[in-house]
C-alpha cells in the first residue's frame, strides 16, 4: 500500500513541479543574450516568478518521496515505475499548458506505460 502511495506522490508532485517551472519560465521568456549581466537579469526574472517557486517545491517534494521509496523498494523496480511519470507529463502539458501532443509523442508515452506494466506485474 505505501508503495502507491510514495509513487503516487513522486508521479504527481514531479509532473506537477515540471509544468509549474515550465509556466514559469514561459513567462520569463527565452534568454538571447549569453553575457553574464543579462544571465544574471534572466535568473532575477526567474527567481522572482511564483511558479518558479512552487514547482521547486513540488519538485523537492518529489526526489525526498523518491528517497522514501528506494529506502524499502529495490532500486531495480523504483526507478524504472517512477518512469510513469513521464507519461503523466504530456497529460498535464495537454490539461494545464494547453501543448499539442503529436501521435508520435502518444505512441511513446504508450510504449513507457506498457514498460512500466511489465515491471510492476514482475514485482507482485
């Protein structure tokens, strides 16, 4: 039971943080010019975003469920099911950040959830 709860957790909280920094930095805007005043200006921008913010959270949340998990599961099987959140990410692009998902990138995110079935029935 608590191995779906600690997965659940990493899934959502790292797909969750992912979209907040790519909102984030959406609104920031691309960086153009290399020199180091202008990085500084850009991380400035960055840091002062909100979104910014709460992905880093959603993303600390995640790695320290992560650790969670790997300190009763193998790491064989954590890493390779923590995978599934690779496929929730186009999910939340497509729900929260209004991205086209082209055919190609579904028949992946297939293949990757297929993967992880097969090592999650290899555990139980």
């Amino acid at each position: 039971m608590r191995e779906y709860l600690f997965l659940f957790i990493i899934v959502v909280a790292g797909m969750g943080g992912d979209l907040c920094v790519s909102r984030a930095m959406k609104s920031v805007g691309e960086v153009h010019d290399f020199r180091p005043a202008a990085i500084f200006q850009f991380v400035l921008r960055a840091t002062g975003a909100g979104w910014t913010w709460i992905g880093i959270g959603l993303m600390t949340l995640a790695f320290f469920a992560l650790l969670a998990m790997l300190s009763f599961e193998n790491v064989t099987f954590v890493v390779p099911v923590t995978a599934l959140s690779y496929a929730a990410g186009p999910l939340g692009a497509t729900l929260f950040l209004h991205e086209r998902i082209s055919r190609q990138r579904l028949l992946g995110v297939l293949i990757v959830c297929i993967g992880v079935t097969f090592v999650w029935l290899s555990k139980h």
